[in-house]
C-alpha cells in the first residue's frame, strides 16, 4: 500500500509539472503571439487590380476631382440639363472598373424626327469632351461636329452652320485611383470620334448646346442607327447613299404635306 501511494504520488507530481508547463507555454504564446481583441488594428479591404484593357479613347472622359476649368453663365447653363439624376454618377474615390448604365422609361426616339428637329446635319464628330453636370450627380459629352451637308434648316434666314456643338447624357468617368468608368444610357448610344453621322438635333432655353435627338453612323459606305430599340430592319445595311436620299424624301415630304 505504501509502495502505491508513493507511485501515485510520483505520477501526481509528473501531472502537475506537465500542466504547469503546457499552462505556462500556452500563456506565454498569447502574450507574444496573440492580441487582445480591443488592440487589433481592423485593416481596409484593398480594392481588386483590374487590368483596364478598354480603348476609351474615342469618347469623352473627365475627370472626377478635378476643379473644372470652365465656369462661365454657358457652362454653368450646359451642365444644368443634366442636373438631378438621382446619384447615377457613382460619388466614390475608388469605384470599380466598369460601366455604369442609366434605364429609364422613356419612349426610344422615332427613326425619323423630322418635325421635332430644327436642324438636321450630316457631320464629323471632330471633338468629344465629357463634362459633370453641376451637381455632380450626371455627366454628358459635347461634341463639335464638322457640318458636311445640312438636309435641314428651319431657320431660313441663316446659311447652314460649318460646325455645330451639341451635346448627349454618357461618357467616360476617371476616378483618382485611376478606375474609368463608362456611364451610358441603356437605349441611347454614345457617337465617337472621329467618326460621321446623320444627327437630328433639337434646341431650347434650357442649353446653349443642341440635343442629339437620334442619330445614324454613316461610315463604312452604310448607315447603322446609334440607338436601340426601334424596328430598323428596312434600312438595316443601307447603302449611305440610298439611306441619306430616302431621309430626303421624307424632309421633302414632311414640309409639304
């Protein structure tokens, strides 16, 4: 009985040393290794690197931080129209790469506008500069477009114009983290440069610039329409020719009913 009592003692000894050992280890790691929860320093989620490989080039961009440059009563004017969109341009620094669409429930313009468009040009986009609404919360591209032929002028009293400034909601964002973003609307398309087109465009009190009411892309030897949404199956792959001389027609038409 003695013999046991002093093996289990010895084993009792062995137990506790080894506890003490393992508690002594375990906060020992804590100390260094470990923390305590109200010491952790939380660290901000990098964004993703996307390779942007898009060439954006042929469109209008601005630039979200930066101060614009012109701030005169005709900008200011120009920018309003575009006011009030309800935050579609995203506010963030550091938005995701991408694009960004714009759905409303507006009607798709007709093919032909005829009595809604003043002036109906046949043009060049040769210059495409996007600007913020003043707001920030929409953007827009203004296009100076090289006039090659007018097919229609309601005013009368005027030569048609060389070159005409008009302008569309859409264009490329650049945010300071570099991400660009492309805001367009889901039915209207945007023109680019450098490329020509039949625009119908509109003017009122509310831009010093004419809206783009629809318009067709005449390069390439045909005309392809630039919006969406609309039957144009019995022009699809018109000859530009041929296309621009039934748009004629129809202006001849139109004025003489």
């Amino acid at each position: 009985m003695k013999s046991n009592r002093i093996m289990w003692g010895v084993v009792s000894l062995v137990v506790l040393i080894t506890v003490a050992v393992s508690f002594g280890a375990f906060e020992s790691s804590g100390q260094e290794g470990v923390l305590p929860q109200s010491k952790v320093t939380p660290t901000e989620t990098p964004w993703p690197v996307v390779k942007d490989t898009r060439d954006l080039s042929k469109y209008g961009s601005v630039d979200y931080s930066k101060a614009p440059e012109d701030l005169s009563a005709a900008r200011v004017l120009a920018n309003k129209r575009y006011d009030n969109l309800g935050g579609w341009v995203v506010n963030s620094v550091n938005p995701y790469t991408g694009g960004v669409g714009r759905v409303t429930e507006d009607e798709p313009p007709p093919l032909f506008p005829i009595d809604e468009s003043p002036l109906i040009v046949l043009g060049k986009v040769e210059k495409a500069t996007a600007f913020l609404s003043n707001d920030k919360s929409g953007v827009y591209t203004e296009y100076t477009i090289r006039v090659d032929d007018v097919l229609k002028n309601s005013d009368s009293n005027k030569a048609g114009p060389k070159k005409v400034i008009a302008d569309r909601e859409g264009g490329v964002v650049v945010y300071p983290g570099g991400q660009r973003v492309m805001y367009q609307d889901s039915a209207l398309g945007l023109p680019r440069l450098g490329s020509q087109y039949l625009f119908f465009l509109k003017k009122d009190d509310e831009s010093p610039n004419y809206g783009i009411i629809t318009s067709y892309e005449m390069d390439g030897g045909s005309a392809r329409q630039v919006e969406r949404g609309r039957n144009f199956d019995e022009f699809k792959d018109s000859d530009k020719t041929v296309f621009l001389e039934k748009v004629r027609n129809k202006i001849t038409q139109s004025s003489n009913p």
